[in-house]
C-alpha cells in the first residue's frame, strides 16, 4: 500500500549490482560509478554515500552543480565533471571537481583560469573524439595539445579517456572494436609524444567502458571504467537484465475509479473514447512527473494486483488514466509503474524509449523513500 506517488529505493539492489558489474573486472581496476542527473533519477546524496561504503573509487556528473550536490552530502571522492562548461570554472575550483578537457578551446580557457589563480597541477582528464562525435579532442589535434600542456604548470593529467556510442548494440561490433583501436591509438601517440619532451610525464589511466562496454566488452576495461545504468538495475539487454536488479521501484495509489459508458470519453481532448462500458482508475503521476504523453494512448500500462492496466487517452500534467475493466480494484490500491518485475526498460521499451529516459525524468516532486536490510 502506498498513501502517495513512490519512487521505493532499494539499496541492497544497488549493492547486489556493484558486486555483478565488479565480477566482470579484474581486481585492480578501478570503478567510477556515475551519478549524474540526481544518480540517474534515484536521489545523489544517499545512493552515492552507499557507493561509497560499497568502494567506490571515483565518481562522475555531467553539470558542476551535480558535483557540488555530493559535496554538501559530504561526499569526498574524486569527482570527475563528464561536460565541464566555462560558466562554471569557479564553481568546478571551490567544489574540486576534476573537469575532462574535451576541446582544444576549452583547455587553453581552463589553462588560462587557472593561471589567472596561480593554481599548479590541478587534475584533469583528457577526452578523445573516437567516433561519437559528441564531446573529444581529435587525433589531429594531439600537437596543440601537447604543446599547450607543456606551455604550463596547471594541470596534472590523471586520465585520457573515450566514450563508446554503441557498446549496447551487437550488431555494432565492428564500430565499437574500430573505437576501441582509435582510442588506443590516440593514447599511445599522446602519451608517447609527452615523454618525448619530458620523460619524466607520468603514464595517464586509461577507461573507457560505460556499463554495456564492460559488460560486452571487459577486455577493454583498461584501468578505470565508468558505469551508471547497470549500478541502477539496467544493462540493456535482457540476458544482462537478468544478472541484475533494478533498484528503483515506483508505485502510486489509485485516486478515483470511473464507469464510464459506450461513447463517453477519457481524459483532455476526448484522448480516449470508450467503444464498450469500462472502468478507469485515475493515478496522480503525469506528465510533469515523468509519464510522459507518450506513454497515453495505450502505449504504456501499469500493473495492478499484478494485472496490465493500459494508460488511456493522453496522460495529463498530474495525472494518468487506465483501464481497469478487467481488474477487480477500489480507491487506494496499489499500482505498480515499474519495479523489479515489471522493470522501466519494459514499459519504457513500449512508448519507443529506453530506461535512461524514464529514470532520469522522474520529477523531485515524487517522494523518495529508502529500503535496506
Ligand atoms: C553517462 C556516461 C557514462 C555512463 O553510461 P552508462 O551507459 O549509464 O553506464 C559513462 N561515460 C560518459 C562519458 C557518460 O556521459
């Protein structure tokens, strides 16, 4: 029974899939869990102090002010900061967070800040272009880069790392192997031309897999890797799936149950039209909360006394509609969004999404609310 929209926390959850994601490394290679917006969705301070306690070695965010989040959470790990931006160099300094410098241009500005401080060795991670053609430096750009590292004493280079773009997919093997190659490519021509001029640089970690990367590719694990979404449950694949357990469980109770009659309709803009007389249970999560319309339109349900109930007509900002015809239920029963049987990749899957999504949009506005032991 819930009294109110849940997102159910389940911390042993987390803990099981650490320990499935660290079986597949050897045991010197260190784990960065990433936790980016709000850790996937869940809640940053508490599942990143379990992270912690489970031994964590480093984390990684997307936006500095995610960084400065598990700061005032008390968290004192290596932060790594994935999309640093020049608006937040100061914010990036007070919080020691450790930007990856993915362009030529913002690396002579964060060298320039830095000089403007009088700040030496301050660590940094370097990021290679190796096919995503999202956020890296290019091969080509290796010598301006070199020279601009050796033109100061600011930085200290504790990482050259790379993104896969499809490490989920099988049939991309051949593009993830091909990233694979540049990527080392690009760190033996980097690393070499630094010693060259100072044989004294010490030897970047190399990392490289997120969780579809270690789990389809171990032996690419280098030093480091960097996994979110199996550390929530997910590993996009269903044989992955099973090793897992999702850790987030979201559950809302019925508001209201409606008979409405042949003709009648459901919800804004006459969303649904009832062709036979059918029973609706209104839920209060819509989508301001994450449900998003296009999980209306039966291109979602939700589970009720273990039943599908399909979302009718388009889901509103606070609430949702399903059919229940079929499902003996009154006010104040429960219904299941997703949760460890029904999981979000499968619910997400049908509205033509992936888990990533749903977690990640789930409102603040949902009561978050912590299981263990
Ligand atoms: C988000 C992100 C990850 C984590 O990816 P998962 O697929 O969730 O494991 C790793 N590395 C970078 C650069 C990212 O942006």
């Amino acid at each position: 029974m819930v009294q109110e929209p849940t997102l159910f926390i389940d911390l042993n959850a987390l803990a099981h899939n650490f320990g499935v994601l660290k079986q597949k490394l050897n045991t010197d290679t260190k784990f960065l869990a990433v936790v980016k917006a709000s850790s996937y969705g869940h809640a940053p301070g508490v599942v990143a102090q379990k992270l912690v306690d489970l031994g964590v070695d480093y984390f990684g965010v997307a936006y500095a002010l995610e960084g400065a989040e598990l700061r005032a959470a008390g968290i004192k790990k290596p932060i790594l900061l994935l999309h640093p931006m020049a608006a937040h160099f100061d914010q990036i300094l007070e919080q020691n967070l450790e930007p990856s410098l993915y362009s030529v241009y913002l690396m002579r500005l964060w060298i320039d800040f830095l000089e403007s401080k009088n700040i030496t060795d301050y660590p940094v991670h370097i990021k290679f272009n190796s096919g995503l053609n999202r956020l890296g430096i290019a091969l080509a750009e290796i010598p301006e880069i070199v020279s601009a590292i050796n033109g100061t004493n600011s930085l200290k280079i504790c990482s050259v790392f790379s993104h896969l773009g499809a490490s989920d997919d099988p049939n991309a093997e051949e593009f993830t192997r091909d990233q694979i190659a540049r990527y080392i490519s690009f760190y033996n021509t980097f690393t070499q031309k630094m010693r060259d001029n100072n044989p004294e640089f010490i030897i970047p970690w190399r990392h490289l897999c997120n969780t579809s990367g270690v789990l389809n590719y171990p032996e690419a694990q280098y030093d480091m890797v960097r996994c979110g979404i199996g550390l929530y449950g997910y590993g996009n694949d269903s044989k992955h799936d099973r090793l897992l357990r999702p850790v987030a469980q979201l559950k809302a109770p019925i508001l209201q149950i409606h008979h409405v009659s042949a003709g009648q309709s459901v919800g804004y803009n006459h969303g649904f039209i009832a062709e036979q007389p059918t029973v609706i249970a209104s839920l209060p999560l819509g989508h301001a909360d994450g449900l998003h319309r296009i999980f209306g339109k039966k291109n979602g349900c939700v589970w009720i006394h273990n039943q599908p109930a399909h979302i009718l007509g388009n889901v509103c900002m606070d609430m949702l509609m399903v059919d229940v015809t079929n499902i003996p239920c009154k006010p104040g029963d429960t219904a299941v969004i997703f949760d460890q049987q029904h999981g979000a990749q499968n619910l997400a899957e049908g509205a033509g999404t992936i888990s990533y999504e749903l977690l990640t949009g789930l409102s603040k506005r949902i009561k978050r609310s912590f299981l263990s032991e």
